[in-house]
C-alpha cells in the first residue's frame, strides 16, 4: 500500500526541476527515507547514488535487492532455491502460530510448515558462512514474493480470510526475483526510524513520501517476523508482534511535529515531500512547515485511489496528489 509506482513520472517531472539547479561533479545524492516497496529508488538506481531507509524489515529485505544486488547473484543461489522448493516442510513458530496447526489461517500449513523449513535453511546456510550477504538477501527476497503470493489474505496481513482461496491453497514456490542491471556502486540501504535516519544522511535530495494515514507495521507485522526468524511473542486474532512500530505519523498531533523535527535536521539542498489530500495532515499544515524553512514550492496532480475490499463503494475514486518542495 502507498506505493509510488504509477507516480514515478509525476515525481520525476518535479525532482529534475530540482536536479537541474544542483551543480555537483559526481552523482546526485538521492535519499528516500521512507522507501516502502522502493519503487521511487528503483527509478532513480542507476541515475543517482540512491540511500533508501525504512523502519519495516520487509521492506529493507526488498530493498537490499533493488538497490544492492543485480542479475548475476540469481545464478549463484540457484542450488539453494532447487533446496527450498524440494523441501517437505517441517513444524516451526509460523505453522504453530499462523497456520490452522494455530488455530490461524494466513497459510494452508503445509506452507506453513514449507515456509518454515525455507527460512531457517537460508539462517543456517548464512551462519555457517555458506551464503553471502547479497545471497542471503536475495533468497530472504524469493521468500518475501513466495509468502505473499500464497497468503490467505486481501494483501494486507491485519487479518486473515475465513476460507481458503485457490490462490492460496497451491504449494508454495519460490522463484528468481526480478532484479534490474545495477550500473552503479554507491546505493545504500538503512532500515531506521526516520527520526534517527535524518541524522545519518546528507545530499543533495531528499524525497520523504510518509504513511498518510495508517501504520504499516500493522498491515504487514507477517512478513517481518517471516524474514527475521526471530519467534517474537504475538498477540491477538491477527497474531501481531508485540514489537511492531508505533506510527506517529498516523496522529494530528504528532505527525506535524515530527514532519517539522525532520525538515529542521536535514542536511539536503532540496526536499521533496508527496502527501495526498486523503492524509492525517492538510495541504496547507504541510505548506506552513515548509514555507517557513526556506522557498517553497507544490505541485498538483490527480490519482486513482487505492481501494481495498472493505471501502471500494464508499470511498472517492480520485485523490489530490501533492509534491510539497523546499529549498532550504
Ligand atoms: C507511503 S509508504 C512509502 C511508499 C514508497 N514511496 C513506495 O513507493 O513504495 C510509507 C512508508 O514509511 C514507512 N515508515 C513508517 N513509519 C516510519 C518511520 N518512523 N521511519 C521510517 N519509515 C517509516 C512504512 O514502513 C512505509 O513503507
């Protein structure tokens, strides 16, 4: 959800109005603090030296593989993706927890019981130094596509369906992930909380596209405690993590104070901001945050909104996309 993919082109028209008033020898130095599915990144990969963060393990897990890995890493697991597609699957946290062996039903458990082998083969190849880090990422990214396409679920991870889809009760498979030519070494991936990434990066560009309204760890608490292999104590139907991150963002106190503490502590010639009129803070709160830093700029466009299965009928079709730029 949120994710940037049908905006690239939007953003791209507002970003190289900024790039052209940068004179720098070397690579632009792009940074997406809130990178999500890394769709913005992923435009920029080859272009910019690119820094992408975000809090969700997830999402630093898909990260590593658009920014830091290419094609050629694919072959080299190619051993290790026969192993976990042969494997019978053994009894682990996600069949007890998750499965109907747990009285949950986000996977058939035979998947579950796969998913489970899968992962804890991928650790222990990566602890006996059988894997390299590129390798382990990229096989934790097979395992990531693998789950979602398999999870008894709208998408979303807050909640499991009652039945069985078809989709979900074929055998899980784990497949080469789609990964682009890497033309450039200098991308870097983080995995913080914004607050405490701001004060690690510096550059040229910063893009900050926050959660508008909802809090991801959430929506998604699954494939994190799936690709961390770390058994964390859960709670509720949904079988949350007891961990999972609070979202500030999603509060009309908080958010502005934190989008403030932000824009203070950047060290970015330009700042880049998407928010749509669908979100926690209105268009004019954000333009006072940024007019009052320096020379502000926004630019608008209309976008299909994302509908899940419970408010397709009521909610409006279109939303107001917002590019919010300050030039500190
Ligand atoms: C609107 S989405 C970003 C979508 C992204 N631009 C894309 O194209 O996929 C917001 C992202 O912020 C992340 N996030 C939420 N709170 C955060 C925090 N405090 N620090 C860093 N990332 C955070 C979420 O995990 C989510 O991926």
């Amino acid at each position: 959800m949120g994710s940037k993919a049908k905006l690239t082109n939007f953003i791209d028209s507002v970003v190289s109005i900024c790039e052209s008033k940068i004179s720098r020898k070397g690579k632009i130095q792009f940074t997406d603090l809130f990178a999500g599915s890394g769709k913005v990144s992923e435009h920029y990969k080859n272009r910019f030296a690119v820094t992408a963060n975000d809090i969700e393990f997830y999402s630093f897990v898909a990260l590593k593989n658009i920014l830091e890995n290419d094609s050629s890493v694919a072959k080299s697991v190619q051993g290790n993706l026969d192993f976990m597609n042969r494997c019978l699957g053994k009894i682990g946290f996600i069949t007890e927890s998750y499965s109907p062996a747990g009285n949950r039903l986000y996977f058939t458990e035979e998947n579950a019981r796969i998913i489970d082998e899968a992962v804890s083969y991928v650790y222990e190849m990566k602890s006996l130094h059988l894997l390299s880090e590129k390798q382990f990422y990229y096989l934790l990214g097979c395992i990531l596509e693998a789950v979602d396409r398999v999870s008894n679920t709208t998408g979303q991870y807050c909640t499991y369906l009652k039945h069985v889809t078809p989709q979900a009760a074929k055998r899980i498979r784990f497949e080469h992930i789609a990964l682009g030519e890497l033309q450039n070494r200098c991308n870097s991936v983080l995995s913080l909380d914004a607050a405490d990434a701001i004060g690690v990066v510096r550059g040229d560009i910063l893009y900050l596209d926050p959660p508008y309204t909802f809090n991801y760890s959430n929506r998604y608490h699954l494939l994190n405690t799936i690709l961390k292999n770390d058994k964390p104590e859960i709670h509720g139907v949904s079988g949350r993590r007891s961990d999972f991150n609070k979202c500030g963002w999603s509060s009309k106190k908080k958010a502005p104070e934190l989008l403030g503490d932000i824009l203070d502590k950047a060290d970015f010639k330009f700042i880049v901001m998407s928010y749509s009129n669908d979100s926690i803070m209105s268009a004019e709160c954000v333009a006072d945050l940024f007019a009052s830093r320096g020379k502000y700029s926004r630019y608008v466009q209309q976008h299909q909104r994302y509908k899940s299965r419970t408010d397709r009928d009521q909610a409006p079709a279109v939303v107001t996309e917002y590019l919010h730029v300050l030039q500190k």
